[in-house]
C-alpha cells in the first residue's frame, strides 16, 4: 500500500473488528445552545489503551508478515502511539521497542512498559527519535513503526470516521485534533463529503500554516505545550497530501482554550481528556468556527493525563 483509500480504511475495519472498541459518540445540549450547531462528540478517549492510537497501531501490525513479526516492531512516540504499538504487539506475539522523551508523561511511559514493551529515553531538545529508532530496527532486526507516516496506520485511524458515517451519517463539518494528522487524513478518507477541519495548539500548528500555503511548512522554535501529543514540528506528504487533496484547513487553540475544553469535558461529559486529546473541543468552545445550523462531529482522541497536569486544568 502506498497512498491509503477509502477501500483500506474498510478493509482495517474487518481487521480490528471486534478487538478496537467501538467508542460511542456523546452529545452535549450545552454545546449545541452555545453554537447553533448539532455537535457529536468521538469519545476515542474510551479507546483501548485511552486514544484512537490503537487501531491504526493494531491495522499496522496485524498486517505484517510472519517473518516481520518474528522480528519485533520498533516505534518513537511521546505516548499515545507508544501504549497502542505496545498493546497491540502483545496481542499478537511481538516483541516491541518504543523510542519515547525521557519528559514523556509518566502515565503513558508506565502503561508502555506495563503492555510489556521495552522503552529506550531521549531528550527531545538534542536527539532526534527517527534516527534513534532506525539505529535499533538496523542493530536489532524489527520493522519501525511510524506514528502517522504509515498507510496502514492512516487507514487505521480512518475506521473512526467510519464508524461517525454509519452512526450519523457524513456531518457537514469534522474537526479533528491532529499532531502529523494520520488522524485526521484518515478520517479525511472515510468522510469524503465532510469538510474538515484540523486543530492543533499554538506554536505546534504546522498543519494548520502548510494547507494555508499550500505546501509543507515545518514550525521552529516551538514553546512548551500541555498537548504533549500534538508535539510534531513537521507533517509528511502522505498525510499533507491526503488533506491537501480533501480541501482540509486548520486552526489552533491556545493553551487557555485547551484547559477550558478539559475542564468543559470533565464538568459536562464526565469524561477524563487529555490536553492534546480535547483540541478540537477547544476550537468549538473557543468560537474559532461558525458552525450554526450544521451538524458536526468532533474527536476527544486521548485521555492519559497525568495528574498533576489535569488538575492545573480543572484549576484544583
């Protein structure tokens, strides 16, 4: 598979049917009051492993061949992605190597190694973790595992959308948290008649400026962000093509505007989201779209938050 189609997001489907949850989309009178709009919202948050990582983790390595699994998966990740290569390589009988930042929330780090993979450190600020990964796949054997410039992992995460489309029907508008968007390209595919929308936090909104520009554009210098799973600094052709392709455009939130959307989600949904998790909550919140009259559905992607970082959130 090269560039991924609607026909491969059916086909990672059949593929994790019954072992992704099919997470359930909640609706909020509060938001609909608020934007005049009919707002879904996709709890990948009550995913396995707490984030919509899983099933393009689990589409990827379930397509390996015996030989390539003999040899173990090697991926980097800052979390999310790390938890759902890991959980799926022990499903299936792999071994698992996961590159994560030595600053990486420690809840995701000790899910990581409790899904019984093996986690080499980095510092973020001097190593780079592609280099680091391919180093180990080079010494080791292992086939690396990317965390959205991947077919098979696009195709993955686009089941999400699938199961929006079966439920509801394409909505008009689909915004979707996105960090290299193999999210929200995946989605892209399984929603051909929606019009998306991607969000990410300030200073990480590289997606955002290359579809405005209409060619890859890499942010530097970024300052710290609570969306710890949003931190790309550079998105792929792949999933920028995909995007590009479907008319997509972005926006950003701040990091006043992600903690109101945790907040929002714990206060009125009863859920536990992530920071990087409830940006596309954010925007909704935040007004950065008009979205009256329309039906609209929304990704709460992630929940593994630690507790330190949930309770400056919630202002506790």
């Amino acid at each position: 598979m090269n560039i991924p189609v609607l026909d491969d997001v059916k086909a990672a489907a059949r593929r994790i049917a019954g072992v992704a949850v099919r997470t359930p989309l909640l609706r909020s009178d509060t938001l609909d009051a608020a934007t005049g709009a009919t707002l879904w919202l996709k709890a990948e948050c009550l995913q396995r492993t707490g984030s919509f990582k899983f099933r393009g983790a689990y589409n990827r390595l379930s397509a390996l061949t015996p030989e390539q699994r003999r040899e173990g998966v090697v991926a980097f990740s800052s979390g999310n992605h790390a938890q759902g290569v890991a959980l799926a390589a022990r499903m299936l009988g792999i071994s698992a190597t996961i590159v994560m930042p030595s600053d990486a929330p420690r809840i995701k780090a000790d899910a990581t190694r409790g899904y019984g993979a093996e986690i080499v450190s980095y510092d973020r600020l001097t190593e780079r973790r592609e280099v680091i990964a391919a180093q180990i796949a080079a010494e080791r054997g292992g086939v690396v595992v990317p965390s959205f410039d991947d077919p098979y992992i696009v195709a993955g995460q686009g089941t999400a959308g699938l199961e929006i489309a079966e439920e509801i029907g394409a909505p008009d508008v689909m915004l979707v948290c996105c960090g290299g968007g193999g999210f929200a390209s995946g989605i892209a595919l399984a929603l051909p008649d929606s019009a998306i929308v991607v969000v990410e936090p300030e200073g990480y909104d590289d997606v955002t400026r290359s579809l405005a520009s209409g060619t890859i554009e890499p942010v530097r210098n970024p300052g710290p962000t609570l969306c710890d799973a949003l931190q790309t600094l550079v998105t792929v052709p792949l999933t920028f093509g995909i995007l590009h392709g479907r008319g997509a455009r972005g926006v950003a939130v701040s990091e006043a505007e992600v903690k109101a959307a945790v907040a929002f989600a714990f206060r009125e949904l009863k859920l536990v989201v992530e920071p990087g998790g409830a940006a596309a909550l954010a925007a909704v919140l935040a007004g950065k779209l008009d979205l009256a009259g329309k039906t609209v559905a929304l990704t709460l992607s992630g929940g593994n938050v630690d507790a330190e970082v949930y309770r400056a959130c919630l202002g506790v």
